[in-house]
C-alpha cells in the first residue's frame, strides 16, 4: 500500500505533484455519484463514452442543488399547554427561549398555556413545521420552559400572513415584540 500526502497524484494518474504545483496547477476536486464508474473528474466515461452523461448529470445535480437552496419565510404560531405554572417561571422561560431562538416576535402566556409566533425560514411548508414541533422540546431544558405539550401549530407563507392581515382576519401583527401575558 502506498501511502501519499494531500495534492499527491495518485499513481497512473498522469503527471506528478511537483510538476502541477510547480506550474501552478491545482487538483480539482470533483463529486462522484456511488456506484457510477462512468464519472470521472475529466469527465470521460471509463466505457469509452465522451462523458456527455457525466454532463447531464452535473447539470442536474447543479439544478437539484439550486432548488434545494430557494427557501421562503414561513410565519408560525406554536401552541403549547399543561399543567399550571407560576407566571414567573413561564414568563422568565419564554425570554430564554427568545433569547435562544432569536426570530421570535412574540410570545403570550398564561399559567396554563402559551402561543408562540415567529418567522422560520424554510425549503416548504414540511420543513417549516417539523422545525416549529421540534422547538419548544429541543428548548425545553436550555430555556427551563414548562413541561407543556404542543396542542396547536399554524404554518402559512408569508404571502398569505400579508394578505390575512390586509384583509382584517388574519392574526394580528405582532406589534408588541417580545414575551407578554394573555
């Protein structure tokens, strides 16, 4: 076995290290799909193909790569409840998680139950909303919140939060920032 250090040419591979780094010469680094022989970093096929595959499949890696990085803002409303706490407790919980969870606009709070409204930026609306169910449990222990379950989860993109909100029904804006009782 033939061990080589980073920017070394593995064997049969054409040329040597020095020479590349002496002509300035970088490796590029390629992704190769698993189990497809037919991609290789010049893009010709080891099956004697001119890579025109490879090709197609970079372009479609390249265009799956696009669509995973568009994301939208998701509004949410996350609803919890349980058993009674001190309103100290709750109150001093939900200024930990805001300080945590820095896009959250708003909380409400009561003894028993609490809402939660914030802008969760995500791919789509499955995205958005496993992330709003993971939040008050992921922060349970860190911001020392009630042992309170989610009861409610509203996810709508923001075109349709500005259109409820121009029309008169949607929920109101969340003009007081920051953690307030019912």
């Amino acid at each position: 076995m033939r061990r080589a250090g980073p920017g070394a040419v593995p064997r049969g591979a054409g040329g040597s290290a020095q020479a590349r780094r002496a002509t300035g010469g970088q490796r590029a680094l390629t992704s190769v799909g698993a189990g497809d022989p037919a991609d290789t970093p010049d893009g010709a096929g080891t099956d004697g193909t001119d890579g025109a595959a490879g090709d197609r499949r970079q372009g479609d890696t390249a265009a799956t790569a696009t669509a995973r990085q568009v994301s939208k803002l998701w509004h949410i409303t996350l609803s919890v409840s349980g058993p009674e706490t001190p309103l100290t407790e709750v109150r001093r919980g939900l200024e930990q998680l805001a300080h945590d969870h820095p896009f959250l606009l708003t909380s409400r709070y009561a003894t028993d139950h609490a809402e939660i409204r914030y802008w969760e930026e995500a791919r789509d609306l499955h995205d958005a909303a496993a992330v709003a169910l993971r939040l008050w449990g992921e922060h349970r222990s860190s911001a020392q919140l009630p042992p309170w379950l989610i009861v409610g989860l509203e996810v709508i993109d923001r075109e349709t939060y500005h259109q409820r909100i121009a029309e008169g029904y949607g929920p109101p804006p969340a003009a007081p920032v920051g953690v307030h009782p019912f």
